[in-house]
C-alpha cells in the first residue's frame, strides 16, 4: 500500500514537472530588460527566450519575432534548446511507462515483478528529464548574473532573471523528487518480497529446510508417548509394536520395532 502511494505522488509530481518544464520551454520570459543606471526608461522592456526575442510597450502593446537563423545562435543557446527538448521527451516517456508500471493500473497486471520494474525504470525516465533541465537552466541564470555584476558590459545590455528561469528550477526539481519516489517505491517492492520469491514459501531453500531471508517454518510439536490398547495388542508412538503372545499372567511380552519409513513431518 505505501508503494502504490509512493508511485502515485511520484507520478503527479513527474507530470507537474512536465507541465513547468514545458511552459518554460515556450515562454520568452528567461532574461528580462534590467533598468538601471542610465536605463531607467520603462516605457519598453525586452524579453527574451529560447525561440524569441519580444518587446512590451507601456501602452500594452507585446510584439515578438524568432529567431530566423539556427546558426546564428549562441552555442550554450542552441545547447540549451536541445537540453530542454530532451526533457520534453524524456517526461513524455517517464509518464507512459510509469502508467504502465504503477500498481494502480490494469497494465501488465499479473506480470510479477515485471510490473514493478517498469515502474523503477520510469523514476529513471524521470530523473534523466529533471537533470536535462536543470543544466540550461542553471547555465542560463550564471551566465545572466555574470553579464549583470560585469562592469565592462553596458546598463542596456544587462539583463535580469527571467520567471521561466525560476519556473524551470521548480520543474527540475519536481521531475526528479517524482522520478525518486518511483524508484523507491520499486526497491520497497523488492525489499518487501519476503520469502514468496518464485513461489517458494521459505526463500531459497526446498521445503522443509528454510535457507535463510524467509519466515521458518513453525515448530513440530510432537506429543507424548501414549500406548493404545486395541485387544490383544498395543501400540505406542514410540515406533515400537508391543505384542502379546498369551493372556492371563503367563502370557509374555515380544517387541517389535516397527518398519523403518519417512517422517511426515520431513524432519529425520
């Protein structure tokens, strides 16, 4: 039960990872016009993102052009671009195989294991997608920092830190607090498999010998040693026959050891 509420919470804070990770994808709020010094004009603000570059007037008007030319572009621009559709695909694909994996589902039902390592490798899905972010992100908010506390660059051309840049932050580190909890409620799984493994009842050894990381099974309690009388012949638990070979007092008394066979209990 603590697993499947460990894959459920990992899997919505995966999908809100994704969701954030998206929108920071899209907008073109990752540097923002600094107004300082001697642009102190607030008439218009630049903006800036990924895939354009927009201008807001004070009269609301919000006007943005892309970027015509790929190669024209930065290199830690165009690495950012490719890091952040990585993510993209690689949270798509985290949130199908954790469907499938995710014990609150139909998917693969009776699989075993199978399931719960679907599961582990959604989390990993996850993780991947979360650190994919993270890096474009981080690259762009030191870099931005740098250009703002850099004396030799020019008030109009420092920038300050966009809300995409602080949304993808949150994103990354949703992406991969979901993608841990899927992997821990994997290993819970596996830590929890007891001695039911591959449907042996007390771990690897055959029964009745137990061989280790399984319950023992309970001890035989044998019961005392008891005769039954039945005519002229008795019969103990001890595994021996007492026959009598007469009646009255001068009839003796012959034992005989009954006949060697398998212990029901399987302990010799």
């Amino acid at each position: 039960m603590a697993s499947a509420a460990l894959e459920l919470m990992g899997f919505f804070l995966g999908l809100l990872g994704l969701l954030g990770s998206l929108v920071s994808t899209v907008l073109p709020f990752w540097e923002n016009t600094a107004h300082i010094g001697s642009n102190i004009v607030t008439a218009s603000g630049s903006m800036k993102g990924l895939w354009m570059e927009c201008v807001h007037q004070s009269t609301g008007a919000f006007q943005c052009e892309t970027y015509n030319s790929i190669l024209a572009l930065s290199s830690d621009l165009q690495t950012s671009r490719a890091l952040m559709v990585v993510s993209l695909v690689l949270s798509t694909l985290g949130l199908a195989v954790a469907v499938l994996g995710m014990q609150c589902t139909v998917c693969l039902e009776g699989s075993g294991e199978l399931k719960k390592r679907v599961a582990g490798v959604g989390g990993c899905f996850f993780l991947a997608a979360g650190f994919m972010t993270l890096v474009p992100v981080s690259w762009s908010t030191n870099r931005v920092i740098q250009n703002f506390y850099n004396p030799s660059v020019p008030a109009t051309l420092k920038f300050e830190l966009g809300d995409c840049l602080y949304l993808g932050i949150v994103s990354a580190v949703l992406s991969m607090l979901g993608g841990s909890m899927l992997a821990m409620s994997f290993c819970e799984g596996q830590d929890g498999r007891g001695g039911h493994h591959r449907g042996r009842p007390y771990g690897g050894g055959g029964y009745p010998y137990p061989a280790g990381g399984g319950p023992a099974p309970p001890p035989v309690v044998r019961p005392n040693p008891t005769t039954l009388q039945m005519g002229g012949l008795s019969v103990n638990n001890k595994g021996r026959t007492l026959v009598h070979s007469g009646s009255g007092s001068s009839g003796g008394v012959h034992v005989k050891p009954l006949t060697a066979g398998y212990d029901v209990t399987g302990y010799v």
